[in-house]
C-alpha cells in the first residue's frame, strides 16, 4: 500500500517558524517531523510515500533531493573534483512529491494525486503528527470491518489544569487535567478505499468536511481507538514537548531501530 502524506498547509498556528519551511518540515532532534513521520510506517515495512506539496514546497523537494548526500559520510577531492561515499543511511524509500496546489484543502490535495495511487486502497497520514500506533493493527481493523475507511481516534487531553475548589472560592487543588478526560479526535493515521476519490468535488473540498461526514453518515467510515502516544505540532508548546521527549532517549514514537 501506498502512503499518502498531507504536507502542503501554511500552518498559520506555529507561524514563528512556518514563516521559514513547511510545518512538517520544522526539526525535532536535528530531523523534519515528517522525517519522523515517514520512519513509523517504515518500521511497519511501508516505504512508498506520496507527499502532497503546497507551501514552500521547494523545500521538501531539496531536502529529498539531497538526502543521500546528507546522509552519507564522503571525502571531496577538491583537485580531481571528485567525491567518495564512505558511508550512508540511505532509507529505502520511494518518494514521490507532487504539487498539489497552494490554497488547495485537504481534499482537493487528495484528489490531485489520485492517478498515483491508483485504484486502490491506501494509507493517509497528516505530516505533523507523530505515534507509536501500530499500523499492521489498524490495517486489520479496517480490513475486517469491511468500511471504506478507517480514521485512528486519540484522546489529546487537556492543555489547560483543572481548579478543584473546596469551600466558597478557595482552590482545593490544582490538576492538570487527564487524557481520558477529553474527548476522541481523528488523529490521522487512516486506511482509506479508493472510492474516497468519488466523494471529493475539488481543490475547495476540506476532506474532514463532506467527504467524512458523507462516510459517517451512510456508516462507511470506522475508528480505530489508539490509547498509545499521539502529539502533534500545532504550536511551539507541542514543539517543546516533542523536543524534551525527543532529548529524553526515550521518544515514544521512536519505534524503529
């Protein structure tokens, strides 16, 4: 299955740095969150990703284009103008970068690449959320309930702590409010069937509009609960927590070797 990759948005909300790159292309540990992204489902063995471009495209395009180089120890002879590669972590991947517009929404960006995913089922993913949901489960989930699609529900929790108050207007105490407290999100990580591309009008559509709302409501659309991690990077606060969990040693979604 192919592995498709939202990554054309301006990502107005954390614009201190999307002034400059794409917002999956901002760095956690020395890497664009869509780096991390792409890495989770190549653990699980799927390495054919279709990126869709908008903003700032030109900067996915170099940072593709010259991965190997960058990923690569190698010797320049400056007198011979010649260059040696010693040694790579080349991914084994298949990248195919399409520019699907620049105020193209989210279905409309779906829609433009359809002749390369063809007619069949695919993944979908947001390029600026991270996991350690297990992809092969999700896949059997959607392929035994037999939906034409398969959306990955997470519970973010609460930004904000919660005031408990004992008597009159004293504060009892202070709590910062719990995961299971909120309610359930689509978190990306989606296993969709080719006839998604009926339900999508053009550039204008917004994928979680019509198209999702048309699934749910002739019951074809179904939701894979993930209890695991799940962050996002909508701001520079979910950029500090991915970097001080990243410096951990530990991220949770680091699930590759």
């Amino acid at each position: 299955m192919k592995v498709v990759l939202l990554a054309g948005g301006f990502g107005t909300r954390i614009s201190e740095e999307s002034y400059l790159v794409p917002k999956p292309m901002i760095e956690i540990g020395g890497r664009p969150l869509l780096w991390h992204v792409m890495k989770g489902y190549s653990h699980f063995g799927y390495n054919d990703f279709i990126i869709c471009l908008g903003y700032k495209q030109n900067i996915i395009k170099d940072f593709f284009a010259d991965y190997y180089l960058h990923a690569s120890d190698v010797t320049f002879d400056m007198a011979a103008n010649t260059m040696k590669i010693h040694q790579n972590t080349a991914e084994p991947w298949s990248v195919t970068l399409v520019d699907t517009g620049l105020q193209t929404m989210t279905g409309g960006r779906i829609k433009r690449i359809r002749d390369y995913v063809g007619d069949e089922r695919f993944l979908l993913t947001y390029g600026d959320g991270v996991s350690d949901v297990d992809i092969h489960e999700v896949i059997r989930f959607h392929e035994t309930g037999g939906k034409n699609a398969t959306i990955t529900a997470v519970q973010p929790g609460g930004r904000f702590g919660m005031l408990d108050f004992g008597e009159g207007d004293l504060v009892d105490r202070f709590t910062e409010k719990a995961k299971e407290d909120g309610g359930w999100i689509n978190g990306g990580f989606m296993v969709l069937e080719p006839s998604i591309f009926d339900l999508i009008e053009g550039d204008s559509t917004i994928l979680e509009k019509e198209p999702f709302e048309a699934l749910a409501a002739t019951g074809q659309m179904q939701a894979y609960k993930h209890n695991g991690f799940w962050q996002c990077m909508d701001s520079q606060r979910d950029k500090g927590v991915l970097e001080r969990l990243w410096n951990s040693g530990k991220p949770p979604w680091k699930i590759w070797e």
